[in-house]
C-alpha cells in the first residue's frame, strides 16, 4: 500500500511538473481538488493492477473461520469481515472488479451516446427525430429496475453482459448532451469552411464538430464513471450485481453492514473506497473541463 | 473569347420560410461566366444574394430551407456541378474551387492548430501523409507572408490576429492550388490597412498560381482595384455586368449608378446635397416579396410606368462595346432620353 500511496504521489508530482509549462495544465492544476483527485486516482487504478503484490491475502482465503470480525490491526490493515477474509485485500481486488466495470460501462455508454448524439444533431429532420424520441423512451425508464429485471430474468448472467447493460443503459444523457453541441457546432462558419475544403460528412463530424464538444464529453465521461461504479456497487449490495465470492465494493457492504454493531470496518472502507473515486472522478472531470477547453485562454 | 472555366446560367436558389411567409426568392435567374485566370467582382448591397450564389457554386446551401431550381445550371470546366454525386462534388470542392469566408475569426476551427487545418485539404485530396502535409503547410504560410512559418504552423486560431487568421485562411483555401477561388467579403471584417494587405496578397497569389477569382464584396473600392469585370446585383438577379473599366467609366444601370454616387471621394468633394454623403433612398426589399416589374422601381429616381408594370430583361448597353461585354437590367436603354439629372 505505501508503494502504492508514494507511486501515486510521484504520479501527481510529475504531472504536475510536466504540465506547469502548458496553458491547459497550468488551468487543471488550479483547481484545489485536481491535484488530490489525481492522487486517489493513480492510487487506487495502481492497486487494482497490482493487486497479487499489493494483497497480502488471497481474496478468498477465510483466515481465521472461528474468530471472524478482527478490528484493523498491523497483521490485517483494514481487519476481517464476518466470513474472516481481510477486507484490505478485498479493497485491494474489488478495486480490479468495480474501477473496471465503472471504465468499461462508461465507455460504452459514452461511445453509443456521442455517435446517437453526434448522428441526430448533425443529420436532424427524421434522423434526430426519431433518435431522441428513443432517448426520450431510455430516459423514461427507471434503469435500475430495467437493470433488476434483466439480472432476474436471466440466472447468472455473467460479468460482462451486465457490464454491457449497465453502459447500454446510461447512454441517453450522453447523448442528449453531444446532440445539443453538435447542433449548435454544425451552424458554425468553420463546418462550413470545411464542407467547402471537400471534406465529407464523417469527416467533419469526427474531426470538425466532436472535438470541439470534447470538453463537455469528457466532463460527462469522468462523472459518469461514478455514477456507473454506484450503480453497480447498488446491484451488487442487492444481490443481484457480481455474484458474492467475486469482491465487489458493493458487495463487500452487502457481507458487511448487517454486523456494522460489531465490525464497523468490514462495511465502511468499501464504502469509504466508493466515496473516494467518486469524488475523485467529480474533480479530475470539473478540472478537466477547464483545461480542455482552449477558447478560456489563461490571462 | 475561350472556353469559360465556370458557367452560372438561369442559378435559382430559393428558400421557404417556416411561418409561411411564402417563399425567399434570394438568388432569381443569375447568369454570368468566369474565364480561367480573371477577376470576377460581385458587388451589391446586403440582401442582394451574393453570399447565397457563392455558396450555390459548391452547394453549400443548407438544405432545408434552402434549394437550387430545377433549370439552374453551374457548369465547372464542362461538368454540372448540380448534378454531381456528392463524392465528384467533395472532390471538386477545396481541390478545383476554394473558398474563403467572411469571417476569419470564426471560419477557422479553434480546437486544432491552424497547421493542421492547412494540411486537412491536402490530406483530403492528394492523400499526403502527415508529414508532407505539414511541410506544405509551412510553405502555404511561407507563401501567404506570414512570418516564422515554422513556429506558426503549431498556433491555434485564437493565438492570431484577425489578419493572420485570414491570410490563413487564404493558405487553408490555396493549399490544392484550386483552378477558382471564391473569396466572400474577405476584407470586411479587417482594417482598412490590413485589407489592402490582403487584397494584394490575393493578386499576387492570383498572378503566381494563374487561378481565377471571384471577389464578393458591397465596397466598390476593392471591385476598382482588383477585379477584371464586374457584375452588379440587386435583389437576386444580376442588374448590370461589365468590365471594371466601362463599369466606372458609365455606369448605365440606376443602381449601379447610385453605389458609385454613395462611395465618399477624397478629390471631388460632392456638390449635391450640401456636402453630405449620397446614398441610395430605401432598402433592398425582402427576399420573399420582391416588387412587381423592375425590382429596383421603388428605388430608382428614373422609374416610370414600365418600370412599374414590366420586369426588364439583361439589355446590350451599345455604345461602342462588344456586344454581350456590358449588359444591363433597364428600361432606360430602350428609351435613353428619360435619363434626366437626379430630380
């Protein structure tokens, strides 16, 4: 962990160092929380990677099945939870499990959302129309029940169709957003000017109209991210999410809360865990947002 | 005469409006011709149709609301360009006719460097890899005057002036070497010191590169100093046409007449009106109802009950000239002596 906590300083420092020189870096860095957000980042992406060095145990391993709920000592970090497996290195390895899905989901939701987004503001008449009637039908169902009746109607269902449904289903914001700025964007004269250097429609949107919209993607990406990771932490902690052995941070809380009387640590430090990378994610996407977007040249 | 690079001929570009207001007839019935190599200058107010008929050539028209008649014809070197598919038109766009925007402060994309935007048509259209491309673009700024070429290839628009940015933007437009470019107003959004820059910077590149041009601008000023012939709108049809020298020399249509009247001279301080600047009385009127007969009737100090009741078609202005050189829009051909001083 203290590997971990100094790489992850060195992370921050470097960036910072490297980045002073440029304009956007200089506006990322200006935001109190960029820098710690980063930290926790790197800290807990460098954990989920190296989490056989960063374990000490097993995430499975029932250490001591007659004396479970140890309190968070030298021999275990973060103590025991009520089935005797140390919760650090559950932290640890459901870093892998809830940092990936949130990622991956994320970037499902935000690759289908921006080019739904991106084909209906830049095409409009039918196309728009009926894209975002869909969307308007996506936004109107409540997505964990959606997400509840999948899980129930299919038995097991393995870890990557749920991420697949958990991004599947978080897409409609996305792109309600991109189709907003592409509207506005496809007016502007430099399309134009591009239309007029012969450059077709795929070409002007992917090159033209989506990176000036990077900025509001990126932001809506980062904060999505934890919105994701809740969801599944929600799921998991009913049940219904990453099957139990497998150590989610949802589903640490689930094994965790019902002896909070006794063993207050086997719920919190998941739950801490979560709180964290969401939070980091809101900061790095806020600090994101004012970096990324060259038109608010720094004085 | 030879074989004209660009043929507009009968260029309908219509627009409906979405309240029902009727239709706005903004380009009605355009003719003219662009020989390879010449300066066409398009004059006229605001609302007279000229952006629209420039944007018509490359059919950048957004459509809806906008959309070219049936029975309009743009022929490019022998090909309509209104009936391409659209894979011909990109490739005829930015590679064989360029054009160049109003405004350089927002025609240029602000998130890349405008060495990239340089090289996006070359990238486009010859296939050059990245490298070359950027190359090219080096010498593209090199050659529209913009000094340290190599350090500015990597700035972004908003790291330039306006009149970098639109000698850029003339870099962006020139990179294919285009056979025609359309420059659109390219001076008015300049100062009056950076727009003769510019404006010499385009004859220079139209001498080097043998392209032709065709200037759109409302300042007579840089039609007078630029362009080889003229053509004059007024609410979307061409009113007069002519080479730059006779344009000035006789003006023969009232409209024509009028805009030089209103250009304020530094040698012969204006007699009429007390010393105050001429101007042309009223508006051009709105697209979606343009007036009965002459369109320039409610206007024109000449009209008479013709003017009122009959649309005049293009007149031979006679005179000594070729004919088909010096065309004009007016009854007043046909009956010269109503041409009396302004009452």
């Amino acid at each position: 962990m203290g590997g971990a906590a100094v790489l992850a300083l060195a992370v921050v420092a470097a960036l910072r160092r490297r980045v002073r020189a440029t304009a956007p870096g200089r506006r990322f860095f200006r935001h109190p929380t960029a820098g710690p957000g980063v930290f926790v980042l790197t800290f807990f992406v460098t954990i989920a990677f190296a989490a056989p060095v960063v374990a000490p145990y097993p995430p499975y391993y029932q250490i001591d099945i007659e004396h479970p709920n140890h309190p968070p000592s030298a021999q275990f970090l973060l103590g025991t939870d009520p089935l005797s497996r140390d919760v650090w290195s559950r932290v640890v390895y459901g870093a892998r499990v809830s940092l990936g899905i949130g990622a991956v989901a994320m970037l499902v939701a935000a690759s289908v959302g921006t080019a739904v987004g991106a084909v209906a503001g830049y095409f409009r008449r039918w196309v728009d129309t009926t894209l975002m009637r869909l969307v308007d039908v996506g936004l109107a169902m409540p997505r964990i029940f959606v997400l509840l009746m999948a899980v129930a109607l299919w038995e097991h269902i393995a870890l990557w169709v749920l991420v697949l449904l958990i991004g599947l289903t978080g897409w409609f914001g996305t792109s309600r957003l991109v189709r907003a700025e592409v509207l506005s964007l496809r007016e502007r004269e430099f399309v134009a000017a591009a239309r007029a250097l012969g450059a077709g429609a795929g070409r002007v949107i992917f090159r033209h109209v989506l990176p000036n919209a990077a900025a509001p993607i990126i932001v809506s990406a980062a904060l999505g991210i934890g919105h994701m990771m809740l969801l599944e932490a929600g799921l998991s902690f009913l049940g219904m999410g990453v099957p139990s052995p497998t150590p989610s941070w949802g589903n640490m809380i689930a094994d965790g809360w019902h002896k909070m009387a006794v063993a207050w640590w086997s719920a919190t430090f998941p739950g801490l865990a979560i709180s964290l990378v969401v939070m980091a994610l809101n900061a790095v996407g806020d600090a994101l947002r004012d970096a990324l977007d060259p038109r608010r040249e720094a004085v | 005469m030879t074989e004209p690079l660009l043929r507009v001929r009968d260029l309908k570009t219509y627009f409906v409006t979405e309240q029902g207001s009727g239709t706005a007839r903004a380009v009605d019935g355009v003719s003219f011709e662009v020989q390879p190599g010449e300066t066409l200058g398009i004059v006229g107010e605001s609302g007279c149709g000229k952006t629209v008929t420039s944007l018509s050539i490359l059919r950048l028209i957004p459509e809806p609301p906008g959309h070219i008649r049936p029975g309009s014809f743009i022929e490019f070197e022998g090909r309509n360009l209104l009936t391409l598919e659209p894979r011909d038109l990109r490739a005829i766009r930015g590679n064989q006719i360029a054009m160049i925007f109003q405004e350089p402060m927002t025609s240029l994309n602000p998130v890349f460097t405008v060495g990239d935007q340089i090289a996006e048509a070359a990238i486009v259209h010859q296939r050059l890899s990245h490298r070359a491309a950027r190359t090219r673009a080096i010498e593209m700024l090199r050659l529209v005057g913009i000094p340290d070429p190599e350090e500015r290839v990597d700035h972004y628009p908003h790291q330039m002036s306006g009149g970098m940015r639109q000698r850029v933007m003339i870099a962006m437009a020139l990179v294919c070497h285009p056979k025609l470019l359309i420059a659109d107003e390219p001076t008015t959004a300049l100062d009056v010191t950076i727009q003769a820059q510019i404006l010499e910077l385009l004859d220079r590149l139209q001498a080097e590169l043998g392209m032709a041009v065709i200037l759109i601008t409302h300042d007579l000023g840089v039609v007078a100093g630029s362009a080889d012939r003229v053509v004059v709108m007024y609410a979307g049809q061409v009113v007069e046409q002519a080479p730059t020298a006779a344009l000035f020399a006789r003006p023969l249509h009232p409209y024509t007449e009028g805009l030089l009247a209103s250009v304020p001279r530094l040698d012969a301080p204006p007699a009429r009106e007390h010393g105050r600047l001429h101007g042309i009385p009223g508006q051009v009127p709105a697209a979606t109802a343009w007036p009965e007969g002459c369109r320039f009737h409610p206007r024109c100090p000449y009209a008479w009950d013709r003017c009122r009741a009959e649309a005049p078609p293009l007149l031979d202005a006679g005179g000594g000239a070729e004919p088909g050189t010096h065309t004009v829009r007016c009854w007043l051909l046909t009956d010269p002596r109503r041409r009396t001083p302004h009452p």
